[in-house]
C-alpha cells in the first residue's frame, strides 16, 4: 500500500478563526498559523496532518513548507503498509535532511505532518477507522480537562460555572499576565468551585526566580496543589531548585521545557519527579510523543497530553486517538483548543460529551482518523498554499 502510489501533495496555511477574547487578550501572536498537509494517492483517496509550528525554535511556516518541499519527493521511495513503517520511513527521511541542514534544528511540526498524514492515509486507503487499524486500543474514553483564560472577571467565572455544570473533574486557568488582578479572581474562583472542580494553574514560564515563591505559597494557602510552566523554558538554575523546595507540596507540570528527548532527559536529570506536559505538534508527532511518555513513565514521571490554541478537530481527532491508545496519560488536552474557534475545518465538529469526556465511538464510523475536512471551510481560511505533483 502506498508505495509508489502518492500522485500529489499539498501544504496549506490557515489562519484560525478565533474568537476575539482568546486571540486578542489571552494569547497574542500565537496560533496565528496552523499548518495543514495534504497527500493524494494514485486513485484521489486524501490523508491529512496537522500542526502548529513549534515557539520553542521560532519555526516559521515558511520554513517548515521549505523543508516539507524537499523531504516530501522521497516518500515514493519507501514502504508504509503498517504503522510501524510510517514511523520508522518518516524518521530517516527527516534525519536524512536534518543532515543537509546548515543550521539543523529538531524537525518537530514536519514530523507531526508527515506522520499524521501517512497514518490518514494508509487507513483511509485499507477502508478502515484509524482507531481500528492502530487497535487494541488501552481506554475507550478521554476525560478533557479544558483551559479558562483568565482575560476578565465575568467571562472567566462563566466559563466556570459551564464547565462544572457539565460535569468536568478539572479544569486549567491561564495565568501570567495580570498576576495582582488574576490572584485575586482565582481566590473567588476556588471558592465557588470548593472541592467540585480540580484546579491546574498555569503560569506559561511567567513567573521569575524572585516572585515565584510568594505566589506559590498563596496558592498553597488556597489548597491549590498543581503548578504547570511557573518559570521560562530556558531558567535551568531556578526550576529544580523551585521543584526541591516544594517537592510533596505541589505537583509541578513542565511544559514548554520539554520539547525535545534531549530536553526531557535534562528535566528528569536535575528535577524531582513531576509530570511533562506533551503534545503532537510541540514533541515532533504521533509516535514520538508515545516515545517520550514511555520514557519518561521509566523514570516515575507522570505524563499530561495537551493541545495548542488554534488546532482544528483533525488534530483533536488525533489526540483523542493516542490518548486513548497509550491509556496513561493523567489528564488530556489541557486546552481543548476548539472551544476557542469560531469554526472548524471539518464538516463535523468533535466535541467532549456530557461530563467532560471523549470517546472513541464517533472516530470509528469514518475511515483515517475519523473526521473530515470541509474543503469550502479550507478555503475561507487559507493564508498560502503549495502544491507539488509527485509524478
């Protein structure tokens, strides 16, 4: 299957519609770009990936279509009738070219793309469910764990108030930019919850060595037991000494400091066991994220699966797939990126069902990964496009 068989491929741009509290007050210059891969066989059946270009290595999307152009030729040349030679074709094509490269960087989102297609494809070409053709699969059901931007007072307890009554067990606050303002919010916040709704609190690196340990023990004073990202990726000195300080007091969650395998091995190094917060499109694609919660399971780390703000529910899509597959992950995709979306590039939509969880039931109706895109929604929302024949 496959081999000499790809007739086309396509990269396109789009730019996600957010809705304008998230983009403008929450995450500015984030998201702005999702990346979407398109590969075509002989006889017109289509797989999809999806990725949003990783901040950690300030990839551009210009950059990642460039090398997509030149790894993307050498795909005829390779088998991919299992998912076990998807994986292992796509890392030596990309350790090919990362050799070539002047100035080589992890190839993290081209991973995600080409892994996430290959495996879209190769099930939509057997007539099979994604979920079917990767099975047994460990868990049924994914319990989300959804993001509220704390951007003001009235829409953030709102938020509250929804998720809880639909029966959510945790929920994460995204903290960082108004600490005074947030702090204060939060108090009322965990008050109206008490004991209904779990508390992450995330920092996305914007604490400093000197205002992380106050703000840390008025949470513990609020009984607020879960930290993710406090302090900067690149503050080496200061996060293990602040994970030390309050090791059996408060769970710390690592996100944007662990992207790579070597990032992950310096983490469980010098730190205190925690949990890392992994995703496809941040840790480099479907089996690599897998790779790095094994490894890091070995060394008594817990393992969160989360998403990007801007993901369409092609990419949720996969996640839910691997959540439910490795079936060990503490809690799943933190942001549940599509509550933030005017609208979605697929013709139906995925969402959590009532208590806050995702099956697998609606991914096995469909061939590949179990949710289709709407070529006209693409097409609204296309920023630049590539196209290359492969013939």
């Amino acid at each position: 299957m496959l081999r000499n068989s790809l007739a086309l491929w396509r990269i396109r741009e789009i730019s996600p519609p957010f809705k304008q509290v998230f983009s403008s007050r929450v995450l500015p210059g984030r998201a702005e770009t999702s990346m979407l891969l398109q590969l075509q066989n002989s006889d017109g059946i289509s797989g999809w990936g999806e990725a949003i270009p990783c901040q950690q290595h300030n990839t551009e999307a210009a950059e990642i279509t460039k090398n997509l152009r030149e790894i993307l030729p050498r795909l005829i040349t390779f088998s991919y009738d299992s998912a076990d030679n998807i994986d292992s074709s796509v890392t030596a094509l990309t350790t090919w070219y990362r050799q070539k490269m002047e100035n080589p960087r992890p190839l993290l989102a081209e991973i995600a793309l080409l892994s996430s297609g290959l495996l879209d494809l190769l099930s939509r070409e057997k007539g099979l469910s994604l979920v079917e053709m990767l099975g047994p699969m460990a868990t049924e059901s994914i319990a989300y764990t959804p993001t509220i931007p704390l951007a003001g007072r009235g829409l953030a307890l709102s938020m509250l108030h929804t998720i809880a009554a639909q029966g959510y067990s945790s929920v994460k606050l995204a903290m960082g930019r108004d600490l005074e303002r947030e702090m204060i919010l939060l108090k009322e916040m965990v008050q109206r919850t008490g004991d209904s709704v779990s508390i992450i609190v995330d920092f996305e690196g914007r604490l400093t060595a000197e205002t992380a340990p106050d703000i840390i023990e008025k949470l513990l004073n609020m009984d607020l037991r879960v930290v993710e990202q406090p302090l900067p990726a690149d503050d080496l000195e200061t996060i293990p000494a602040l994970m030390e300080a309050y090791q059996g007091e408060i769970s710390f969650i690592l996100d944007q400091s662990v992207v790579t395998s070597q990032s992950l091995d310096w983490c469980m190094d010098h730190c205190p066991p925690g949990v890392v917060n992994l995703s496809i499109s941040k840790n480099g694609g479907f089996f690599t994220v897998g790779k790095l919660a094994k490894k890091a399971q070995k060394r008594n780390w817990q393992v969160a699966l989360g998403s990007s703000p801007g993901e369409s529910s092609l990419l949720t899509a996969f996640t839910r797939i691997l959540a439910a597959r490795h079936g060990t992950f503490i809690h799943h995709e933190g942001n549940f990126a599509t509550q933030f979306l005017l609208s979605d590039i697929t013709e139906a939509p995925l969402v959590p069902n009532e208590g806050g969880s995702g099956t697998l039931e609606v991914l096995r109706r469909n061939p590949g990964c179990g949710v289709t895109v709407a070529p006209e929604l693409l097409r609204d929302i296309t920023k630049k496009s590539a196209e290359t024949p492969f013939l």
